[in-house]
C-alpha cells in the first residue's frame, strides 16, 4: 500500500510532483534526464508557473517517476484539476467582422479549418498575389473556428505593427494562456521571426498560428496553401447563362453587381461580357470587385471594350474604394520580387498558348531541370500562374494579366470573347 494517499489526493500538482520526486531520492536534473524534458520545465511544474501541464508531459512524468496503479491515477487527476482550475470562463475573443460574404472559397475554407482543427497544424501560411482574396478566406476561417470549435482568435495586422517587443509579447502571451486560441498575422509580406513564433508556441500550447503574405516565408514545421485567384468560365460556356452562374469568379462578380445594382439578373445577351470579363481579370476577387464598381455608369460590355487596349488602367471607382490600388499594381509587384531567372521564364511561358507541363517549362528555359522546376514552384505560390485541371499530371497555365503585361500571344480575346 501506497501511504499518504489523502495529502497527495488534495495537493497540488507541482506539490505532488515534487513529493513524489523527493519520495524517490531524484534531483530535478535526474527527473528531467528520465522525463526527456528540460530542468526549467520540472521546476516551472514543482514552483506553480506551470499552470496546465499537457497530458503528454504528465505522462512522461508518471513513466519516470514508475508511478502505477492509484498511485498515477492521483498524479494524473491532480494535472487535470489544476488545469481545470485555471481554464478562464471568459467567452473566447472573436475574430474581426467580415465585409460582405465570401463567395467561391468553399474548398479552400475547408481545408483551411481541417488542418488547423482536426490534423492540429499550428502554423499555416495563406501566399498569393495581393487582391486573391488571403485575408477574406482567412477571416472566414477564425469565424468558423470561434463558432463550432469555440477558439479564441488574436488579429494581427502585420504590416502595419510589424515585430513583437517583449512587452507586447508578454501581454499577448497573458491573453492567449493555454485555450485554444488562432493567432493571425495579417500581411506578414516581410516575415515573422521564427524565434517569436517558438517562444509564443512554447508557451501557449493551445496556439495555432495562421500568416497571410504575398510571399512565403519558409518557417520552420510551417505549411504553405497557396492561394489561387478563383476558376474562370471557358469561352463553350459564354452563351449558357445558367451554367455559367455556377464558376466561382462569375458568382462573385455578380455577388457585386447585384449588391450595387439590385435586382440584376444574368441576361443571355450579356453572358459572353461577362464571362469575359472574368477571364480578362483570371477571377481575381480585388479586380473583379473593382471592375463592379463601375457598374453603376458602364455595362459589362462597354467595361470589356474599355480593356481592350489592357486593364492595367482600370482603377478603383472615385466612392467606396479608398486607399485600393489599381488593377496592375500586385502584378506588378509580384513581377519586380521575381529572380531574373524566374521573370524570363515566366516572359518565355507567357509567349506561349495554351497551358503547359513543368517538363515542357524545363525544356523551354534551357536551364537545368531542378533550377527550372524551382522557379515554376516559386511562380506559382507567388500568384503568377495558376494550376489546370488535367488527365495526363500537374498542368499550369500563366495569368492572363501576365499575358497582356508581356504581350503574350496567349491570352483569350477580348472582343471576341465578348462578342
């Protein structure tokens, strides 16, 4: 029989830990050798500044210190009280309000909460071209995850606070505790310090972390999701207005038209303008939400003529889009972040029709397959090209605003889309 059994039921888990380590005759440097854990997280633990140890430390605890029987069992109920006791019973802070509702993401968004709540990813980064919607898929992420899996959510607008002092980091650290909780770096184009996110993930066990950037950063144990701009109607489906309301970019543009035009309802006779529009545009959802806000003073065909020269002229409207840029501006950026290696591929790619396999990119560049395959990788998670479906493998194509700013002979026809 085991003695003491009604002091250790009521003690304190770092009390507990500490009797039963001196019961046994260990120093904290021998536990923590047995444990495969470090001597500050076995004093942390005895001195209560550890305030929810994880399951997986308590076991390894009750292995080294050969507790069985009732004997583990009060060790280990003693962890769950104590963490028990300091759950906070405040409601979980939630995530920024939306403006307006997400259309044509219903993939993305699934993925996005299955990796974070059920695989338990703790550190995504959402990259791609600036308007393709990041922040937008990524708000409507946290909202789900606040409101089926009662997650907390932290919003970072990184590129206006960048960096993290230690005051704030500790305030930051005192508000997440250990509850779940989504930590998210918005527009994190210059990086995040990999030793800021060990620290916060050391401390916080219950955080996960999700970045959005226009360029990923390679972090370490990190996942990247590249964003793509939403999939665009081929010219066969141009005169058939009912099918043609189901591909993602034309819901989201007429989710904008009928917003500022009530009523608005997808006419045969104005189909082709619109599918054009949306393949002019490659379904970006900053473009497409541009080009609506002109709605109001042209039609869709008279905004496609108007692109017939190029949409890179196609800025915001004079109300409602403060601060926006225009059409050609992420691309541009985008472009100017490449290596000369990457730009002159992707003018060679441009220059060519159709879509294309990473093979036909290798023999194209001339260069060795493994620099080659490296800088489609580095073109696609950049938002420049866009994968297509396929039967033989992995086949991409280039924007076709990268088209038009190069002057490839690949992109769709304006007028005789809309025609």
């Amino acid at each position: 029989m085991d003695g003491g059994h009604t002091l250790q039921s009521t003690a304190g888990f770092g009390e507990l830990l500490r009797i039963r380590r001196e019961r046994i005759g260990l120093t904290q440097q021998i536990l923590a050798d047995h444990a495969t854990l470090s001597v500050r997280a076995i004093r942390d633990m005895e001195s209560g500044r550890v305030q929810r140890p994880r399951q997986e430390t308590v076991r390894l605890l009750a292995d080294a210190l050969r507790l069985e029987g009732r004997s583990r069992s009060v060790f280990e109920a003693a962890a769950r009280r104590q963490a028990l006791a300091e759950e906070p019973r405040d409601e979980p802070t939630a995530p920024p309000v939306a403006r307006g509702a997400i259309v044509g993401r219903e993939p993305e968004i699934d993925v996005l909460t299955e990796a974070l709540a059920v695989h338990g990813d703790r550190l995504v980064t959402v990259a791609g071209l600036g308007g393709v919607g990041k922040t937008r898929l990524v708000l409507e992420v946290a909202r789900r995850l606040h409101l089926t899996a009662r997650w907390s959510v932290r919003w970072i607008d990184w590129a206006r606070q960048p960096g993290m002092g230690p005051d704030r980091r500790a305030d930051l650290v005192g508000a997440i505790g250990a509850r779940p909780t989504l930590l998210v770096l918005d527009g994190a184009d210059a990086g995040v310090e990999t030793a800021l996110l060990d620290e916060l993930f050391q401390r916080c066990p219950g955080l996960s972390v999700l970045i959005t950037a226009r360029v990923a950063q390679p972090l370490p144990g990190g996942q990247v999701v590249p964003l793509a701009p939403l999939p665009t109607p081929g010219p066969e489906l141009d005169h058939d207005p009912v099918a043609l309301a189901e591909v993602g970019a034309v819901r989201l543009l007429l989710s904008h038209l009928r917003r500022l035009r009530p009523g608005y309802r997808l006419e045969p006779e104005e189909a082709p303008a619109v599918a054009a529009l949306c393949r002019q545009l490659d379904g970006l959802p900053g473009a497409l939400e541009l080009a609506a806000g002109w709605s109001t003073v042209l039609s869709p065909r008279q905004l496609v003529a108007r692109m017939a020269d190029g949409p890179f002229h196609l800025g915001p409207p004079p109300a409602g889009f403060g601060g926006r840029g225009g059409v050609g501006e992420a691309l541009d950026a985008a472009v100017d972040r490449l290596t000369l290696g990457q730009r002159d591929l992707l003018e060679r790619l441009a220059a060519e029709p159709g879509d294309w396999s990473g093979e036909d990119a290798v023999e194209l560049s001339g260069r060795p397959p493994q620099e080659s395959l490296a800088a489609v990788h580095e073109l696609l998670a950049s938002g420049l090209i866009r994968s297509v479906p396929a039967r033989d493998g992995v086949r991409f194509t280039v924007l076709n605003l990268c088209r038009r700013l190069f002057g490839g002979a690949g992109a769709y026809p304006v007028l005789a889309a809309a025609s």
